[in-house]
DNA sequence: AGGCGGCGTAGACAGTGTCTACTGGCTCGT
DNA sequence: ACGAGCCAGTAGACACTGTCTACGCCGCCT
C-alpha cells in the first residue's frame, strides 16, 4: 500500500511496484496506476511526459531493489569470490523468479533503448560489481574481466528467462537451475580448485532459496 | 509482398511476418494486418479466435525461419561439431539481430506461457540438435548434455540480448561479440583441443541431423 | 430453385495514451 | 491585505486498439 500524503509523483512510482508485483506487468496502465492512486489519469502528465516516462521510473526502481537484494546477498554471503558470484547468481535468478513481473518491465527493450532515461547507467554499477567480482574469482588470463563477466552476464540472463517461462525442458526444478548455475560459474570461470567443495550438483542445502 | 490470391489465413501470417520485419513488432496490431492484407478489421476472427492466436501463428513462422537458417549453417559449415556449435551460434546471433522485431515477437513471455499453441514444440527441435551437437562436441563428463547444451543456449540468448539493446558496454563490435560467442564456447565445452587447423583425432563429427 | 452455410463487412463497446481547455487553491509581490 | 499569477489536478475529446455481435453476400449442394 504506497504512501498516501506523498507528492503525487513518487505515489505514482510507488502505486506501480506495487501493481506490477501483484497484477503484472499488463496491468501497469497509465490510467489504472492514476486511478490506484486516487487521481485522474490525467493528472501523471504531469511528472512524466509519456507513459514510457511512468513504466521507466518504476523499473529504476526495480534496479534498485535489485542492487540492494545483490548488496545483501553479498553482505551476509562468504568471503571467497567464488562464493559470492554463486550468491550473486541465485539473488539474480531469484530476483527474476519473485519480481518476475518487475523483471520483465526491467528489461523491456522500448525501455532500454530510450537511452535518455538513465537506464543504463542504472543498471551499469551492478554490472561493475560483476566484474570485480569476476576478476577477484579468476586466475589471471589474457581475455580481459569484463568481457567474461559480460559473458557470464549473459549466461546469467539467459537462465533467468529460459527458466523463467520454462523453456529449459530438462532442468525444471530449482535444484537444476542451481546445478545450471554452478555449471555457468564453472564454465566461464574455470572449475572451482578449492578442495573440500562438493562439485556435485543438487546436494546444496542452500538451493531451495531459490524456489519460487 | 505477400501472395495476393491465397486463402486469407496464410496471407494474414505473412503479411504478418512482412510487417514486423519491416515496421517492427509495435507494428503488429490486429487492424493494421487486417488492413495490409485487404481485408476488414472482424475477418482475421474467423481463423484466429485472438490477437494472440494471430502472433503466434506469425511467430512460429519465425521459428521455421531461424530452423532453416540453421539448418543452412550447418550444411555448408565445417565437419568439426566444434565449427558446428560456432556456426550455429553465429546463425542464431545474425538472427536476432537481422529480425530483430520478428526475434523479440518469438520470446515473448505471454506467446510462450499459452502453451496450447504449440511454440515450445516448436522450438525445441532445435535444442534438440544444440544437444545432439554438445554431445559430439564434448569430452564425456558426468553432467549431462541437455544440461550443457541448456546452458549454452542460456549463454547465446543471453549475448543476444544483451548484445541486441547494447547493454554490453564493452563488446559491441561484431567482432567482439564474435568473441563473447567462442569465450561462451570454451566456456560450456572446456576450450578448444585442437591446435591451429589439426583436427582432433579420435572425435568423429557424427551429428548431421538437422531441425525440420 | 431454393435453402443454407461459411466468409467477410460494419458497427458497437470498453479501454488505452495523448492532447487541450479549464478550474480551484495557494503563494507571492506590492 | 489583497489581487495576480501560477501550478497541480480535472474533465473531456480524439484516434487508436481488441473483442463481440448482427448482418449481407456469394457459391455450393441437394
């Protein structure tokens, strides 16, 4: 329930993470979000010039939501490099799994490419945690750290949206998607040299975080 | 230009996949087909029950599309399932960034989540030869093909989109992404084996299957 | 010939985003 | 203290959209 004696603008936003977590994304109308906060629909005119302006807005804060859950993820997580970018992943997959709606409205192209929405500068400082984190977690190699913590990125996204609306046949329950995730980590990475680390996918106890 | 005497239903779908590879998938109203194809706004109804039903029909075009571009690939590209995997990457990339809006029209989530109309079937011959292609193209392991071979296709949907609306700061250049692509590669399958142009004796390339 | 069934038309309806004309109330300058 | 101005929000119009329903028209079959 967003706040009820805030300026409109900031109502507006609120009204619309809370729509678009309970109703979805296709709910997230300029009128339905000015009559959820008691005004006309003319009335979001005047803080964002366009409904893109409105939906832009609310996915920002979308970002940093996630930049906090990551934040967090990381506070509580291990110290090892290794470690955090697992914990990394799973708060990523799990932020795509929870706020799918928020995700989905995140990512939404006619967003993104309205570059002059500041949107990738939004999303830009979680991509620089990436690749410290990737180049804390690597041995040293001549590919440089952002074009693989771009790759794995992308591997990362991949999951989350294939996973997302099930189009992975075959690693369906959470378990798997964490075994995916582990292979990623592998993947990109190298395969973890630290001893004592069960490489094996499916017997983390912390896997079930995940599930929707 | 679509066919002009054919029954309305295929002359809708391609006027369908004229338009969203020429005006982009905004374009896609249910009106503006209809009005490109002659007819009157209520005629698509009597073989599509929905707009929806109308897109996905469009979409499944694309997928044949992107399948016979694979196929293509596959056909003139290299005997090595190494060269294979690479140029079906390459394949799916060009795709996604030649048809873009008929790319962005394929996955989306609301085509994807009515699953009566048959798109996951659709598209998972082609996983289907992803995975036949890993596993030749792979040094047996414990993990599992399919879960390779999702992971990969994770990867190379990742870098397309990613790639697709330039939130890859660094590799934006064809040639950069050329390099994501292999480094996605080393990464899933463990890095390439064969020194210079030697192929690797021992790995026969037994996969020519094919989608569709 | 006549009925009939499918194909397409035309219009209504609710809903959307954008734009414009218009108030009501508040502040501010004199 | 008081009128001017301004600004947030209202209300309605406009061109769209997707869906639904009632209606013709043409050809086919018995």
């Amino acid at each position: 329930m967003p706040d009820e004696d805030a300026d409109l603008r900031s109502r507006l936003v609120a009204v619309g993470v809370h729509l678009v977590a309970t109703e979805g994304m296709p709910a997230l109308t300029l009128r339905e979000i000015a009559r959820r906060a008691g005004v006309s629909h003319g009335a979001p005119r005047r803080y964002f010039p366009t409904h893109l302006a409105l939906l832009s807005a609310i996915a920002r804060e979308g970002f940093a939501d996630l930049a906090d859950r990551v934040a967090d993820t990381l506070r509580t997580g291990g110290t090892h490099p290794r470690d955090r970018l697992m914990a990394l992943g799973r708060a990523y997959l799990a932020f795509a799994s929870s706020r799918r709606g928020m995700f989905e409205l995140m990512f939404r192209h006619d967003l993104l490419e309205s570059n002059s929405l500041g949107l990738r500068e939004t999303s830009l400082p979680l991509f620089t945690v990436l690749v410290d984190l990737v180049a804390a977690a690597r041995p040293p190699s001549e590919v440089p750290p952002p074009v693989v913590a771009g790759a794995l990125w992308a591997n990362l996204h991949g999951i989350a949206l294939l996973w997302g609306w099930g189009s992975l046949p075959l690693a369906t329950g959470a378990g798997e998607v964490d075994a995916l995730l582990r292979a990623a980590l592998d993947a990109h990475l190298g395969t973890d040299p630290r001893p004592g680390t069960d490489p094996r996918p499916g017997t983390d106890p912390r896997v079930t975080a995940v599930a929707r």
